[in-house]
C-alpha cells in the first residue's frame, strides 16, 4: 500500500508542476540561471530602476528574448506608465 500510496503523490506532484504558469515556470528558470551563472534577481532589477526614476512600481516580471533573461519593470511616472527592460546578465538598463 505504501509503494502506491508514494507513487501516486510523486505523480500528482509532477502533474501538478506541469500545470505550473509559464510566468512561473520562467522565474524559476531565471533564479536556477542566477544561481548558477550569477544573473541579477528580479528584486535587483527592481531596485535598479527605482534609483533611477522616482515613481511607482506597477509590474515587474522575468521573460526570455533570445534565450536570454530580460527583466521588465513597469513603473507609473508623472502621469505616464514607463517599461523599463533590464539585461539579467549585465544588470544593464536597457
């Protein structure tokens, strides 16, 4: 009983992270590549912008432009909303 009880939680836990978002399954992505080749996080990029420009953060999120990490910050500023993108690699405001 136990052998099946365990096989069927491992399979409903891969299951389960399949159905996973894409938005998610990317950030994870994203902190295993930092992790290993020492990207800057999300958070970073964040701060990043936010020495830059005085104004409120709306969004901020991870995707992939030709394989490579790109972090969007989207900030509302003096009546306007702005995106900024910055180089996970370089920590770069693009």
């Amino acid at each position: 009983m136990k052998g099946i009880l365990g096989n069927l939680v491992l399979g409903m836990t891969l299951s389960l992270s399949l159905l996973a978002p894409p938005a998610a399954q990317a950030q994870t992505g994203v902190i295993q590549l930092a992790a290993q080749e020492r990207f800057i996080s999300l958070d970073q990029a964040v701060a990043r912008v936010r020495r830059q420009i005085d104004g409120d953060v709306i969004s901020a999120k991870t995707r992939y432009v030709d394989d490579r990490p790109v972090h969007y910050v989207k900030v509302y500023d003096r009546g306007r909303v702005r995106t900024f993108r910055v180089d996970a690699r370089s920590g770069r405001i693009m």
